[in-house]
C-alpha cells in the first residue's frame, strides 16, 4: 500500500471525484489594471462545503481574484461560474456572495446588532426575523452581551468576530474572507483558526479564504491554491503542498527547504531511482517523475526530514554529505544547523530538542553527516 | 531648552498682532464716546443705533438669506464635486474640472466679480438677490470640495464595498454609510461656505442689483466715510457671531473625540 | 491593487450627474465668464446700458464677431503708464508683502510645530479664528488704530515717543498697505507652512545632532530644505490674491498707492468703461497664470 503524505484532516475529497461539479469556477479569467496584468488566464474550480485558500504574496494577484468573485472588479477576460450560472455584469449588491473584509469594513456609526442586521434589511425580511438571526449570530460567535456597542468600543479580536457574524448573517453561498486574521496577534490567530474551522464545518458553507500567512493556509484549508504573478503555481491539499512540491516556487515558499541544483546522471526503474550529481554530491531519489538523464533539476529537502549525526552512516541505501558546522541556530522546541559541505554550499539540518540534556552537544566547527532516506526528497524539474 | 523661550516669545507677538486689533475694535463699540481716541465710558448705545438703522437691518437680512442659500446649494454641488475628484477616476475633461476647482481659491476676486457680472448682462439677467447668490454659490462650492475631498481621501472604501456586498445598492450605500461618515466634513464645508458668503464685499459689489444690498457693501460704503462706533458694534456683532459658531462647533468636535478616547479605553479593558 | 475603483464597471446614468452637475455648473458660472470677459475686453466702449457694443447678437453675428474685434483696449493700456504702472505696482507690493509673510510666518509656525503636541491644536485654532472674521472687519479695524489722530498716535504720544502735536504719517501710505496685507493674510502663510513643518520627524533633526551638525546650521540643512512645499504653496496662496487684492489699498492706502486691482474697480465703477476693465481683468490674469499653475501642482502634489 502506497504511503500517505501527513495528516488526513476529515473524509472530503470532491476534487478527486471526476463525476463532482464544481460549485464556482473560474474560467480562463485574465484581469488587466492598465498594461499591468494582474491575474493572467486563470482557470480554478471550487467544490460545495470546501476550505479553500488563495496563499501567494502580496501583489500576486489573489485579492484581485477574490475581488472579482465578489463582484468589485469584473474579469478582462473569462467567466465566472457560480454553480453552473455566469455571475459576469451581476453587481455585487446582487451576489450569493459575502465577504469579510481584511480591515473588518465595520460600519463606525452603527452598533454591533445594526451591523449585523444591515445585510438583512437590504433584503426586507420582516423585522423579526431580523432580531432573530442577529441573536443567533451573536450566539455564534459569542458576543451576545455586546449588542449595543459600537465597533470603536470593541477589541480587535471582538471587531473580527463581529465582522464574521455579519458575512455570515445573510447565510451566502460562498462566503469570501480577505486575509481574515492578519490584524490579530499570533496567540488569538491561533485560536480563531479553530474556530474558523468549526463554523465552517457545522454551518456547511463554503469559504473561500485569501491569505499571505502559510500557516493560517495549513491549518485551516482543504485545499490550497499557490499563486505568483497572476497565475497559479499549485492547487493542493495542504500536505501535498508541503511533501509534494511542485515547483521551486512553491518548495520555497512553503516553510523552509534546502535546495540542491543538479543535473539527472542515471534513471532506474519505475517508480524509479533518479540519480543525480549536484556539483560532487551524489543523491539517490525514489520519485515517480519524468526526467531522463542530462536534466537540469533541484533536488529539494526539508530541514527537519534531515538527519544529522557524528558519526559515519552504516547503512548505503542512504543519501549522505559530510560536512562543518557553520552556525546554530536554536528556537528551542528545534535547533537548525547550518553545514558546510566541502564545495561550500549550505544545507540545513533540523533536529528537534527532544531530550533536555546531551552528552555531546554538536559545536562549530564539528565535522558531521547529514544523512536521508531515498524518500525523504524530491526532485523539481520547474 | 534654549528654543523654547524664542518660541515663546514669537508665538506670544505673533498672537498679540493678530488679536490686538480686534480687541480694540470690539472694546470701542462699547464707548459712549463718538470720538475714536478718547474713551467715553461703558455703552451700549451704538447697539441700539444699529438695530433701528433699518438699512443695516434689511442689509443683514439680505446677507443672510444669500448665505443661508448659497452656502446650501455650494454644500450639495462642492459635495458632489469632491466625490467625483475622489471617485471618478479619470474622466473625461477630468483636467480642467479640477484647474476649476482649485483655481478660484486663489482667483483675485475682482476677475471672479467682474466675469460673472459680465456672463449675468450678457445673458439679459437683472442683478439682484439671486445673482448675488449664484455667485457666491460658485466660489464657496469650490472651498467646500476641497474640504469634503481631503475627508474623502482617508475614507475606507471597504466600508462602501462592505455595504454594496450586504445587498445595498450604491445609491443606498452613499445615504446609509458614506453620508452619514462624512457629515461632519460637510458641515465643516457648510459653515465655511457661509462664512465666506457672509464676508465678501468685491463680488457681491460686482453682481448685485438694486435692493439686494448685502451688509459688508453697506459697512464698506460707511467705512469709506471714516470709523464710526456704530460700525464697531456691527463688526462686534458679527464677530460674536462667528467666533460664536467656531467655538461651538470645536466643542463639540472636542466631545466626540473625548468620546472616541473613551470608547478605546473600553475597547482595551475589554480586550481579554 | 485593492485601492482600485470598486464600482467603475457598474456604471449609471445618476452616477454620471455627481460628474455632471458640479461641472456644468462651473463651466457655465466660472469658465465661460472669462471667455465674455476676454470678448468684451476686445469690444469697444459705448454710452448705454450696458455700456459696451454688444459683440455677439445671435447666431448670425457670428461672422461679423471676429471682424469687430480689435486690440484697442490693448493699446490703450500699454499707451497710458497709469496702467503699466498699476501693475508693476502690484507686482511689488505682492512680492514684498509675501516675503514679509514669510519672514513673519516662518517663525510662528515654527514656533506652533515645536509647541507641546496638547497645546497645537489650540494654536491651530487660534490662527485659524481670526481668518473666520471677516476680511472687511480686520481691515477696518487698522484704521482706528493707524489713522493719524487713531490709536497708535496716542499710544507714542503717551509714552512720549511724539510730541502732543505730532502724529503717525502711516495712514493712507504703501506702510498701511502692507500692514493690513501682512495682517489679513498671516493666517494664509502660517498654515502651510505648520503643515509643512508639523509633519516633519522629529528624530531627522536628532539624527543631525548626533552626527554633529549644529542647530542652527542643521535648521538650514534639514528643516528649512524639508518645510520648502510649504513654503511654496504658503507663498502662492498669497501672493496670487494680493495681487488683485482691493479692499486694503482702497481703504488703506493714499492715492498715490497704484494696485491692479483698484485700478479695475475705478475703471469699472468709476469710469464705466467696461470693455478697458475686463481688458485690465484678462491681463491681470495672464500675469497669475504661472502662479496659479505653479498654486495647482503644488495642491495635486499634497493630494
């Protein structure tokens, strides 16, 4: 049986269905401001109930994309399909679509309970099915005693949630969030991802989520699409993402990576073994990937699948270097080492702090091995 | 520090030259004497002279019904003008519509008076009232965009968007959140807009008519006659007025902003 | 990105008329006021009401409007030195009396920059009050002060500065002149300049201490080159009015005080010779065109 790559967050998996519709679907969408080319022939679909994020940094063209979603740009080129039906030239004060604004765009001169209901009223609901659905929202999200305040009399992480329950008040089909936790700091963004999770879950809505913050991408989405310069690079799981690059672009993007540039010496097998030479560094990789021998390519690692140790390996099957320790860097719960080969390139090792106290702390200027397994790499051809 | 004595000191002339001669002309209106120079004694003579002049009274009346009008319909086309300074992007003509926005803030009022003059008989208007008041409508609009166009600019357009994502169409959106968030601006520009109605003599001289004499046409004829007590009160008068009006209105700015402050220090008890 | 006009693509025809109302307005009351301004200043002079031959009389007379227009009034103003000299008049008193300004300016908006961050908006507001009094007012309060049997004559005589019978000379001079112009317009030249100075970081000027420049010397190489929009737009704003300004030379100044803009009032009112008035006008503008453009760049700049 074929190995997973991490965590399975929970049983969803549309995108592999081929039989599934997608729920929106953006269609070769091109978007020029001028001569500038901000999303550049796009194509993407959506699945009901799914996490998706939009990760890339800033000017890439994910807000853009959101935004165009949302009604507030229309798309040079392209559609837009929202389940099955072209939303081209339908204002955004007519789209299923509601967004939460990275500023939170809370109305200053109305309460927490007005703002609330503003999107209710627009739709002329009867009055007391307004009050209603506020209450249920403020239950939502937990500010039930804060009715009557106004946004400027709330705290930031009040102000988001409060954001939240306004997007949501108007139960849309999509519900669209522009770097939602950007403002908090990083103990209470941690906790509202959860909590994120959790609505999105039990209310069955989709989301469709624009961020710059890997890790608030990791942990919150199904799916994940990686965007540079108006196209996109990726559109993963989160563990794909991670364990199975794509692209330099996004192996580096992604947390932290070693990345060796090589040329292919020899192929074996299927799933085979791709050897390659990286200027005297000999590396062994079981990867299915289609590469033949005399391929320029990067062979990419992650710090922490690199094990470091004093001694020589025992084993062959393993892929070793040898080199000095040039600096240390400890964060505590891992220390990355910095080491020197002998054509002074740089790899990182991670090594997680697992036991308080060592015989033999590694020092500069020790001598070690970094040694990895044939699957602990892959090899990139873009 | 050294510098701050200096600073003292020229902030304490600077102020002195500044308020000196309003001081003196406001104590004067209250001299029993006719004399300028000599000091006659407390009086409030020279208030009840003004208020039976019937020609000051019905001159003041004309002030303030031009002001009134002039200032509110400036307050709706310099409103409108800021908006599509701010809004519109490029459009066409986009150029000359702000060099006609900026350029009478600094025009010699003498051209601005003289023109519009020239346009009302070339048009076979008769002057009067409502040719005072168009004018004046034209150039106080102008201060009006430019105050309500600085508000607009640190305006966060997400709280439009927000609305029109809420269901609300923008006409909706502009009367429900950008109107009510920009209202003390345009007040500002309203109050502004009626001082400066209040206080022009050259172009209300160029483009009035018969009957419609405002009160700084009437004061300039007098003063040209030399200084009089009885001046001194009506400039006191409208002085009081004035100052009146800005104090109030900064009061008020004061207490929103006491309760902003306020707000934020709940803001920060609530935080946890 | 995100700053990009949201609702451009959702155009209508009442979005248009925000565009549209303003614009046809000032069109109509500000710009084709000059364009009969410059026509009639080509027209000539006739005894009636109104008193200039009217150049344009229905569609038909659009042919003879060219042929009857011609640079008389020009001549005329290039021929008498009274007007030549009007505005070489105006020029110097306005150059003088924005230098003035900002010789006087400059240290109390200075001053206001470097005052406790508490009291500024205070001394903001007090700038700021006097400018809403009006501008008649503060001119006439001058007179009872500079007259020559007025305020300040007494005040010398009290202390002895005069004798009893002699008496201040300023009233009705290019002294009085400038006094009230430097009065009304302080306010005018202080708040740019605060602007300009108030925004300035604070730590630009520690820095150059600590790499030893002195404070003087570090006010002339950081302050002063930093505080110069201000300086510019302060200087624009008043210079381009004062200018045509009337109201001061006429109530303060003496006969021989020559200021374009007085002259147009005397020619308009007092001679009723409106053609040779709006030439007068048209000149006077061409002259502040390069201000004006100068006052235009400068406000889209801060914007």
């Amino acid at each position: 049986m074929a190995k997973s790559l991490g965590p399975v967050k929970r049983k969803f998996s549309p995108w592999t269905d081929p039989a599934a519709v997608p729920f929106i679907r953006f269609e070769n969408i091109t978007k020029r401001f001028g001569d500038f080319t901000a999303v550049d022939n796009l194509t993407l679909d959506i699945y009901e109930r799914e996490f998706f994020s939009l990760l890339g940094p800033s000017g890439c063209g994910k807000t853009t994309l959101m935004r165009m979603l949302a009604g507030f740009e229309e798309p040079t080129e392209g559609r837009i399909l929202l389940q099955g039906k072209d939303i081209s030239g339908v204002p955004p004060y007519r789209r299923p679509t509601n967004m939460m604004f990275q500023s939170y765009a809370l109305f200053p001169h109305m309460t927490v309970e007005k703002n609330i209901a503003f999107g209710l009223q627009q739709d002329n609901l009867p009055k007391g099915e307004i009050a209603a659905r506020v209450e249920e929202m403020l239950k939502l999200v937990k500010l039930e005693s804060f009715a009557k305040r106004k946004p400027n009399q709330l705290s930031g992480g009040q102000r988001q949630r409060v954001a939240l329950a306004r997007s949501l008040a108007k139960r849309p089909k999509v519900l669209l969030l522009d770097e939602p936790l950007g403002a908090l700091d990083k103990k209470l963004r941690e906790e509202t991802q959860f909590e994120l999770m959790d609505i999105q879950t039990n209310l069955g809505l989709t989301f469709f989520i624009v961020t710059h913050d890997q890790e608030e991408a990791m942990t919150v989405s199904d799916r994940i699409a990686v965007m540079d310069k108006g196209v996109i690079v990726q559109v993963a799981t989160p563990a794909e993402i991670y364990e199975a690059p794509n692209s330099r672009y996004v192996a580096d993007f992604i947390g932290d990576i070693n990345i060796l540039e090589g040329t292919v010496v020899a192929t074996e097998n299927t799933p085979g073994v791709v050897r390659l030479d990286s200027s005297g560094v000999a590396v062994a990789v079981e990867q299915e990937c289609q590469v033949v021998k005399g391929d320029q390519v990067a062979f990419a690692i992650r710090p922490e699948k690199v094990r470091m140790s004093l001694d020589a390996p025992a084993e062959t099957s393993v892929n070793a270097v040898y080199g000095e320790v040039w600096d240390i860097g400890y964060l505590g719960d891992f220390s990355v080492f910095l080491v020197k080969l002998a054509d002074d390139r740089i790899v990182r090792a991670a090594q997680a702090n697992v036991s308080r106290l060592v015989d033999r702390p590694v020092t500069f200027g020790d001598m070690v091995w970094l040694t990895w397994p044939r699957d602990a790499g892959i090899v990139l051809t873009r | 520090m050294k510098s701050s004595k200096f600073d003292a000191t020229v902030l304490t002339l600077g102020f002195a030259f500044l308020y000196i001669p309003i001081i003196i002309l406001v104590v004067y209106s209250f001299n029993a004497s006719r004399l300028v120079t000599v000091w006659g004694g407390f009086s409030l003579h020279w208030y009840r002279t003004v208020w039976s002049n019937q020609g000051l009274m019905d001159a003041a009346w004309v002030t303030a019904r031009v002001g009134l009008l002039s200032a509110t319909i400036g307050t709706v086309l310099g409103t409108l003008a800021a908006l599509a300074l701010v809004r519109y992007g490029r459009f066409p003509g986009r150029m000359l519509f702000s060099g006609m926005i900026y350029a009478p803030l600094v025009m010699p009022e003498v051209i601005t008076g003289l023109s519009l003059l020239l346009l009302f008989v070339a048009a076979g208007i008769d002057r009067g009232f409502w040719t005072v008041t168009i004018a004046h409508t034209t150039f106080t609009m102008c201060y009006v965009a430019i105050v309500v166009q600085s508000r607009l600019l640190t305006f966060d357009r997400s709280l439009e968007e927000a609305a029109l994502d809420l269901g609300s169409p923008p006409v909706k959106t502009f009367f429900t959140i950008t109107l009510p968030l920009i209202l003390p601006a345009v007040l500002a520009g309203w109050m502004l807009a009626f001082t400066l109605s209040l206080d022009d003599l050259v172009i209300a001289s160029f483009t009035t008519g018969p009957g419609a004499t405002t009160l700084p046409i009437k004061i300039y004829s007098q003063v040209r006659l030399g200084v009089t007590p009885e001046i001194n009160a009506i400039c006191t008068i409208l002085i009081g007025l004035v100052t009146l009006g800005v104090i109030v209105t900064s009061i008020s700015m004061k207490r929103t902003e006491l309760r902003r402050i306020r707000d934020e220090h709940v803001a920060a008890r609530n935080a946890t | 990105m995100a700053e990009t006009s949201a609702t451009t693509t959702h155009a209508s025809p009442a979005r248009w008329l925000v565009v549209a109302v303003p614009y046809l307005w000032l069109l109509l009351f500000f710009a084709a006021p000059f364009f009969i301004i410059l026509k009639i200043s080509l027209s000539d002079t006739a005894i009636a009401m109104p008193p200039y031959t009217p150049v344009f009389q229905g569609f038909g007379a659009i042919r003879d409007f060219f042929s009857n227009l011609d640079m008389e009034n020009y001549l005329f103003l290039t021929e008498d030195p009274l007007y030549v000299q009007s505005y070489l008049s105006s020029l110097r008193i306005a150059l003088i009396s924005t230098l003035l300004l900002l010789l006087i300016g400059y240290p109390i908006a200075l001053a206001m920059a470097r005052a406790p961050t508490t009291i500024r908006p205070l001394l903001v507001m007090l700038v700021i009050l006097p400018f809403w009094t009006s501008f008649l007012i503060r001119v006439y309060a001058w007179i009872g002060i500079l007259k020559p049997d007025g305020l300040l004559t007494l005040l010398l005589q009290t202390v002895g500065f005069l004798g009893p019978n002699d008496q201040v000379q300023i009233f009705r001079t290019d002294i009085a002149v400038f006094i009230g112009i430097v009065y009304s317009y302080l306010p005018f030249m202080v708040l740019p300049l605060y602007s300009a100075l108030e925004k300035m970081d604070n730590t630009l000027l520690e820095a150059a201490n600590d790499l030893g420049c002195p404070p003087l010397k570090a006010f002339w190489k950081i302050t002063f080159p930093l505080s110069l929009p201000g300086v510019i737009a302060g200087s624009m704003i008043c210079f381009i009015p004062i200018t045509g300004e009337f109201v001061i030379p006429d109530l303060l100044g003496g006969a021989d005080t020559l200021m374009i803009g007085k002259t147009l009032w005397t020619e308009f009112f007092g001679n009723r010779d409106w053609p040779l008035a709006s030439a007068v006008a048209v000149l006077l503008l061409l002259a502040l065109v390069v201000p004006i453009v100068i006052f235009q760049n400068q406000q889209k700049k801060v914007v």
